[in-house]
C-alpha cells in the first residue's frame, strides 16, 4: 500500500514539476498579447474596400477585387485604398 502512495506522489510531483519548467513567464504571455492587440489593431485599419494593382504576363495593368491569384499567384501588387482622402468629396451621382 505504501509503494502505491509513493507512486502516486512520484508521478504528481513529477507532473506538477514539469508543468512548472515548461510554463511561459508572465513577461512573455503579456508580451505576446501585446504584439497580437497592435496587430489586431492595426489590421482593423485596413478592413474598408481596397482594389489591388497588378500587372499581368503580358505588362497589362490588371486593377481587381482580390490580389493576384490562381497562376498570378506570388505576383507583387499594390493595395490601392477605395476611400477618399480626408477633404475630398465624392458624389456617385451626375446630372
């Protein structure tokens, strides 16, 4: 019966040591929230409508909805922000 309590305990203690040793400092999960708030924040700025500027195998200037895809795939492009910039007016409708 002792040799089951001393198994017992053994495997405890050796399951709450290596919890201890393997868990991350207070520092390093405050740090990685940090980073993933500023990237959460950051990306909340780019979430209006953007059209994406490319350029396809033939030099044609491509300006779509989603980035290059499918055998365009890897092509740079450059996001192109839909908004206007602050000051300026836009009206859809002519007369």
């Amino acid at each position: 019966m002792r040799l089951t309590w001393a198994v017992v305990l053994g495997l405890a203690g050796g399951g709450a040591l290596a919890w201890w040793l393997s868990r991350e400092p207070p520092e390093t999960v405050q740090a990685r929230r940090d980073r993933a708030e500023s990237a959460a924040a950051a990306m909340a700025g780019d979430t209006g409508p953007a059209l994406y500027r490319w350029r396809d195998d033939a030099g044609h200037l491509q300006i779509t909805e989603r980035p290059p895809g499918g055998r365009h795939a890897g092509r740079s492009y450059e996001k192109v922000d839909v908004q206007p910039r602050e000051g300026i007016e836009v009206h859809g409708q002519r007369h």
